[in-house]
C-alpha cells in the first residue's frame, strides 16, 4: 500500500484498465501475489498493468474475469483499448493541451489539426477509413475531439500558438481544390490573430531544417513545458526538461531559419491562386 502509483483513468484505455483492476484486486483483500496465482501469471506482471507499463492482452482479461467473476468486463475493456483511434499517450497529451498557456506546432505533411478545416479534417479521416486504418465510428471519435480542441483555444484568454509548417503541407492536395481553397484561407486568418505565429519551412532549407518528425511543446500556466512526439503507432509525452530542452532549442532554430510570417502568408496566398 506505501508509495502506491496513482493513475487517471481518464488520461487513457490502458490505465483505466488497470486502475480497475486494482480495485477489484483491493476490494477482495488479494495481493498481486495471489491474484497472479489465479490468474496464472506472477505479482510482477500484475503490477505492470496495474500501473500501466504494461498493456493488458485479451488472454489476460479472459483470466481477470475469470478470477474476479466479472462476465466480460475486462474483456470489454481491452476491446475498448484495442478499437480505439487515438494513440496511446495522445488523450494525456490532449489534457495538457487545453491549459497550456503556449503552443509551439510542427508539422510534415497535412495542415496541423488545432489549424484544420472541418472538411480538412474529415478529407484525412476518409482517407484513414477507406484505406482500412481506422473505422467509420474512430474517424467520427476523432474529429469529435478534434472540433473539441480547436474549440478550447477560444478561451480567455488564448493561449499563444506558433505554428511553423514543413512546405509539404501546404503543397499536398487534400479533399480537392475546394477543400484546400478553405483551407488556405483558414491559414491566412489564422496568421491575422493576435495570439498566434504562422511560418512555412520552405523545402530549400534541406538538412537545415530542424526536424524530421512533427513534434508539438507545450507550456503550462506555471511555465512548466511537456513535449508531445508519436510514431505510427504510440505517442509519448516528455516532461523531464533534460529532454525538452534540445527540443525547444531546435524549435527557435527552426524558427529563425523558416520563412517570416508576412512571407509564409505570400507563399500561401501564391498556392491559393491555383484553387477556386
């Protein structure tokens, strides 16, 4: 019971999953010891997914249920886990994103999502569904929480946002050139507002350009700072500053070295002469 991780159940699947079973391990008085021997597996797998370092497999919930008596329950939760289109670490990510105090974006390849067009949005989340990645009801999970994101930098007051856009965003066509017309104006709106910073990283920067992977950092009303990177399958968030730093380092490189505002602006505007 001393020195006990505590985990938010709403910050993800899996560890709602394993602060679930951890309660129904308390409320029979069983150690991880003794859950695991019915369960069939050791106290020290019990721990990591009861603390979220490891995820739960299906096997694993047919024996938690099968040990606490629970029907399906657990089985239920690990679907929930494995259907979801969010990825791990992201609904953590997002719980920070809306205090954050400044937004430092960038981004490879489509438009950022806090700076997306509902029809941008629901372009890429077409495109998921039609190539298999994700499913009709995840698209609609995650555009639902996109327009829920976009809507929380309404607040007052607005947190500061500086965006810097590899130039493959804005030259990659996405939902046709209606789409994308909308999409150019929202960007151009999106430069005129007081709290924000808009850049393009123009292809020609080459090697100069200060990463190969989109990376968002975050600032915190205490002025504390997390970093958000994902692969193709997991997101992580960074608070230990040996980490950050670099991070934000590079950030105010990339910066200096990508187009001023009033110029990105002309480079869009340029790109929004070819759509209708």
């Amino acid at each position: 019971m001393v020195n006990r991780k505590e985990l938010d159940p709403e910050s993800s699947p899996k560890a709602a999953f394993g602060k679930r079973l951890r309660q129904a391990r308390d409320e029979r008085g069983w150690t991880q010891d003794e859950l695991g021997v019915r369960m069939g597996c050791t106290g020290t797998h019990i721990s990591a997914v009861e603390t979220g370092r490891r995820s739960p497999t299906g096997r694993f919930a047919i024996s938690a249920d099968r040990a606490f008596g629970t029907g399906d329950k657990f089985q239920r939760m690990v679907n929930a886990l494995h259907n979801t289109a969010l990825l791990e670490g992201f609904p953590e990510y997002v719980r920070q994103e809306v205090r954050a105090a400044e937004i430092r974006l960038f981004e490879l390849g489509i438009v950022p999502g806090l700076l997306q067009t509902p029809e941008y949005a629901a372009a890429i989340a077409t495109g998921a569904v039609r190539r298999g990645a994700i499913t009709e009801q995840q698209a609609d999970e995650r555009l639902t929480l996109l327009a829920k994101r976009q809507l929380s930098l309404e607040r007052i007051p607005p947190p500061f946002v500086y965006a810097v856009l590899d130039e493959s965003c804005v030259r990659r066509p996405v939902g046709g050139k209606g789409v994308m017309a909308a999409q150019f104006d929202r960007l151009v709106a999106f430069a005129e507002l007081p709290s924000t910073l808009l850049q393009v990283a123009p292809f020609d920067l080459g090697e100069r350009r200060a990463f190969d992977l989109p990376v968002t950092l975050l600032t915190l009303p205490d002025r504390s700072q997390v970093a958000y990177s994902e692969s193709a399958q997991q997101g992580q968030l960074a608070r230990d500053m040996a980490f950050i730093q670099p991070l934000m380092t590079a950030y105010h490189q990339l910066q200096a070295e990508a187009l001023s505002q009033a110029a990105s602006v002309a480079t869009i505007n340029e790109f929004r002469k070819g759509t209708p």
